[in-house]
C-alpha cells in the first residue's frame, strides 16, 4: 500500500468559506479556547481509492461530513489520526515542529490498520495548504498555538470484512491555550490493574481511536479514584504510558529511563526531550520498566522525578500514583520543566533551533 513513489506534488482546490469568522469574532474566540472546542474556518480533506490512489485534495469550508451510514469506519474502526501544533513567532511567522516524524508515524499507523500511505510530502503539504487560508488562526499569546489534527478513515460504504477501497484523509486546526490552567500543576496517576490498553501484536504502537476508546473506561475509573490521568502496565506488569501521553523517569545519577515496547505509542514530544537531555550530557536508556522498579526506585530515592509528555501538554509532571492498595507519593525535580522550557523556546522560536525541528509553514 505504499504510495510514496507518488511524490507529485497536490494542487489543492480552494473553496473559501462563504461566511468565514470576522477578525472580531476570530479575536473572541482565540482569546481563551477550550481544547478540542473552537475550529478555524476550513478543512483539508483528500479522497483515495483502490482505482485512483490520492487524489481530489480539497481545502473546503469547516462543515459537517455527510458518511454513508455503512462507511466501514464507523462499524470496523479503521481510523488513524495525528496531532501536531503550528506556533507564532515574535515576527509573526508560523512554524510547525518535526512535521515529517508525525507523517512516518502515520504511514506506520496506516501500515498496522491496512490504510493506504499518505507521502509524507502531501502530509505537510496538507498543512501548508490549511495555514494558508486559516493562518490568522494560529493564536499569538503565551503557550497558545493552533493544533492541528490529521485523520485518517474508511469511507468506503461496506460491511463485508477488509480493507477499505475508499479512503478519506482531513485535516481539521483547532486553536488551543495552555493544556493545564495554571501551569503544569503535577498529575495524579491512576494504575490501571483491570484493563490494559494494548497488547503483545496488537495496535498499540498506532495511533488510531479504538486505543482510545479501550482507555475511556479506566480513565473514568481513574476520575472515580480522583486521579487526573491513567498509567497501563503490560502482560508482564511492565509501564506502558498513559491514554496519550508517554511516561519519562528521572534516576539520582541525571540518567533518563522510559519505556521501550512494542505496543506503546512513540511520542515525537518524549523523542525530542530525549535528545534535549543527551545535548545536556545526560544519558538516556530505552528499556522495559517494572511496576516494581518504579515504585522501588521512588521508596530509595532512586528515582528522584517521573513526568508524561505529548503534544498537546508537552510536559506534565507526576506527582502520585495511585493504586488499589497504595499511594506513592512523587519526588518533584526541575528536569522535566527545564526541558519543556527549552522545548518550548526552540517551538516558539524564542532558542536557536539547532537540530533543524522547525518547518515554517506560512512561506
Ligand atoms: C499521540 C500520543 C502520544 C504522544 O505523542 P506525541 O507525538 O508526543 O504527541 C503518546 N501516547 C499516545 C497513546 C498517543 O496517542
């Protein structure tokens, strides 16, 4: 299903929206949005079928899809998605980080559900092709950004069992502020014993809804438990991560350690604060954590600082983890926050850039 031989560039039909938000109402609603709430005025949207490959590639008013009720995606599942952020800088420029990691991401994604590829070409070609109608979009106050949210679906209308003839790829950009009001307060985290999110061989390492839809029930079960956030072991009583974001420790010596698996999903927020931490001279190991080595390490001191990161909170510090029978209550150090800040700098161009993440989307 590979397409990447198809590099020919999209040309994107642009239908402008007949009643685009004014600047004021623009203004209004960029001024305090909740994530995930407010949407800009268009969308990307690019058909594939079996016959044709990519093609039709659209940038059309915001509006609602019309599915036919048998599009397999909505009895089978098979979606993948994407998250990525577009920031201001000072001068006004907008600039997206790492853009072609998210694309092979979602060529992987698309491998595991038996979705066709996107090239990663058209993949940030289909978020230029956004900001250009929709730049006025990107907010310019502290921490805010435009999230842009790639996905990917079977429209196809058939119940039979396989992979879809027809595909349909959007794109849709969502203004965001600060993930957590207040700054990143540290989380609680809630062990989940019933339920895993994934498995050995399974679709844990693709980003695609049914994951999500597994971790609602013990992410309902963690706000129950009063926990802001849910943590899965896997078979073997090793940590996964959380519903969607990926867990780092801090070790006494400055060594990082996370999670290395197969059914865990590789965060390019957890890959970039990694290399940060290499740059700073710290070591980093990729490696299966026990639950037992987590929580001996927080008993002797060992462990002096654990935190979870992902796009859209870039860096939330643990402060306890919960269990059935227990409450380990987190060491707090100042590495995960250094990074989100240098992190951060390099993301609103505030730092020198100096491993070329920055993709600038407006030019
Ligand atoms: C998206 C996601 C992450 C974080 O990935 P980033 O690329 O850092 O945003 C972690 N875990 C899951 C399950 C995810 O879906």
């Amino acid at each position: 299903m590979t397409s990447d031989t198809a590099l020919a560039s999209l040309e994107f039909a642009v239908t402008p929206h007949p009643s685009a938000a004014t600047a004021a109402e623009r203004d209004r609603l960029l001024a305090d949005p909740v994530f995930g709430t407010v949407f800009t005025d268009h969308m990307v949207q690019i058909t594939w079928t079996e016959g044709e490959g990519w093609h039709d590639a659209l940038v059309q008013p915001y509006a609602p899809l019309s599915l036919d009720p048998a599009a397999a995606v909505l009895h089978y599942g098979q979606e993948i998605f994407e998250g990525i952020k577009a920031y201001r800088h000072a001068d006004g420029s907008i600039h997206t980080f790492r853009p072609d990691q998210n694309a092979r991401r979602m060529q992987r994604s698309a491998h595991r559900l038996a979705l066709p590829e996107l090239p990663v070409e058209h993949f940030v070609q289909s978020l230029r092709a956004l900001i250009a109608v929709d730049g006025a979009w990107v907010p310019s106050g502290a921490d805010q950004s435009l999230y842009l949210r790639p996905f990917m679906f079977a429209s196809e209308p058939f119940l039979g069992v396989r992979p879809a003839h027809e595909v349909s790829y959007l794109v849709i950009a969502s203004p965001v502020g600060a993930y957590f009001k207040g700054g990143a307060k540290p989380v609680s985290i809630w062990l989940s014993e019933e339920y895993a999110r994934a498995g050995k061989g399974g679709t844990g390492a693709a980003k695609t809804g049914g994951n999500y839809a597994a971790s609602l029930l013990p992410q309902a079960e963690a706000y129950g438990q009063g926990c802001d956030q849910v943590v899965f072991l896997d078979n073997e009583r090793n940590v996964e991560e959380l519903g969607g974001m990926n867990i780092v420790f801090v070790r006494r010596d400055g060594t990082l350690v996370t999670p290395a698996s197969d059914s865990i999903l590789e965060g390019i927020t957890r890959a970039s604060l990694l290399q940060l931490a290499r740059d700073r001279g710290h070591a980093v190991e990729q490696r299966p954590v026990s639950l037992d080595e987590w929580r001996a390490g927080v008993a002797s001191g060992d462990i002096v600082e654990a935190f979870a990161c992902g796009t859209a909170a870039v860096v939330a510090p643990i402060g306890a983890l919960k269990g059935h029978d227990f409450t380990d209550q987190q060491p707090l150090g100042e590495l995960a926050l250094s990074l989100r800040e240098e992190l951060t700098d390099i993301q609103y161009g505030r730092r020198e850039d100096r491993h070329g993440w920055l993709v600038r989307l407006d030019a």
